[in-house]
C-alpha cells in the first residue's frame, strides 16, 4: 500500500514535466521548420550589400556598378 502511495506521487508529479518538455519541444520543431533562425543578430543585407556581391561575383562592370551605386545613395 505504500509502495503505491509513494508511485502516484512520483509519476503524477513529473507528468506535468513531460507535457511541458512535450510542447517546448513541438514548438521549436515547428519554429524551425518555418525558417524561425531570425535572430536580431544576424544583418540584414542592404541595396548596397547586394550590389556589391553582384559586382564582386562579375554578373555588372564597374561602370553599372558605379550608376548603381550613385542611384540608391551609397
């Protein structure tokens, strides 16, 4: 009899345990599926971060990259 007491306590106490650890885990499955890496951290790359791996990569000429550059501000 006390055996079982003491089984009840263990277990109902820590099954709370296991459905919170159950839905933190579900969340950050889903977190991650949808892409949810989008920490402040990480930059956004701007107009100008973007031209210039366009000019660096060779895909415009200095000439574009320099009309470019003047167009958006930069």
């Amino acid at each position: 009899m006390m055996g079982d007491g003491f089984g009840m306590g263990f277990g109902g106490g820590f099954m709370w345990l296991f459905w919170v650890l159950l839905i933190i885990v579900i969340v950050w499955v889903v977190k991650a599926a949808m892409g949810g890496s989008n920490s402040p951290s990480e930059k956004q790359k701007t107009a100008l971060d973007i031209l210039k791996e366009r000019y660096a990569s060779g895909e415009i000429d200095k000439e574009e990259f320099e009309q470019k550059r003047k167009d958006i501000g930069g």
